[in-house]
C-alpha cells in the first residue's frame, strides 16, 4: 500500500481522466475514494443493433473503474495494468444511464482484484464485471 495517497482522489482522477474510449462512450465519473468509484453511462450511442445496451460497453466501464481505482492504489512511480477481466451479464439496459460502483476485493503489493457492480436506473443489476490488475514499477523515461 502507498504511503501517501492525493488529498482528494476525485480530484486526481478527475485531472488524470478515464482515457479516450470512456470519453466516446459518454462515462462519467460521479465518485471516487479510497473505498470505491463510481461511474455513469449512457445507454444511448453504447447499443448492440437491437437496441440492447452493448456487453463491451459492460465491461469498458468496468475495466476504466478498475484499472483507475487499482492506479491510485499503486501510487506514485507504480502503474496497474488489466491482466484479467470477466463479465456475467444478468439483466439488459434498454434505456437512461447505468452506473457502475466498484469495491477494491483485493489489493495487494502487486496484484489488485475489483468488483464492478452495474446497475440500471431502478437499481437492478445488469452486470457484474471483475478485474484483476499487475501493479509493477513505471518504467524510467
């Protein structure tokens, strides 16, 4: 575990970014500290052709919680990487926004596991997604 963390994590997330793809998917982060993130997307722009939203789009905003919540847990002059990802999907969002809200499982000196619950609108769950992050030295520049 680092031995500092940034005063405020949402802060730090907020000027590091989710990256481009969660830019174009429209994700939005509403949360972030030392015990989770949460994030929100739309349906709408994120669908399979039949209108369902997409399984990828399930697991991008997965991946972009977990790898983010994993990097502040690594700290300064460390980097988390996705090693492993995996999805089950229980429910489809047709419609509004999903929210993913991810809880660290794991986290280790160089493994980090989390949990992504995505839920609908009412609060029904569409997705569980879960990550398992490397977290290594950054190479020198």
């Amino acid at each position: 575990m680092p031995e500092t963390f940034p005063a405020d994590a949402l802060d730090w997330a907020a000027e590091r970014g989710l990256g481009a793809l969660a830019e174009k998917m429209g994700i939005e982060l509403v949360e972030f500290t030392l015990e989770r993130a949460v994030a929100r997307m739309p349906v709408a722009g994120n669908t399979q052709p039949v209108g369902l939203l997409h399984g990828g789009a399930y697991v991008v905003l997965g991946e972009s919680l977990g790898s983010m919540h994993a990097n502040l847990h690594a700290g300064h002059g460390r980097l988390a990487v996705g090693i492993d990802i995996n999805a089950t999907h229980t429910r489809s969002a047709t419609k509004g926004w999903v929210t993913g809200v991810c809880t660290p499982l794991h986290l280790g000196r160089s493994l980090t596991v989390h949990e992504i619950v995505v839920t609908d609108d009412q609060g029904r769950r569409c997705s569980t997604v879960r990550i398992t992050n490397m977290v290594r030295d950054r190479a020198a520049s």
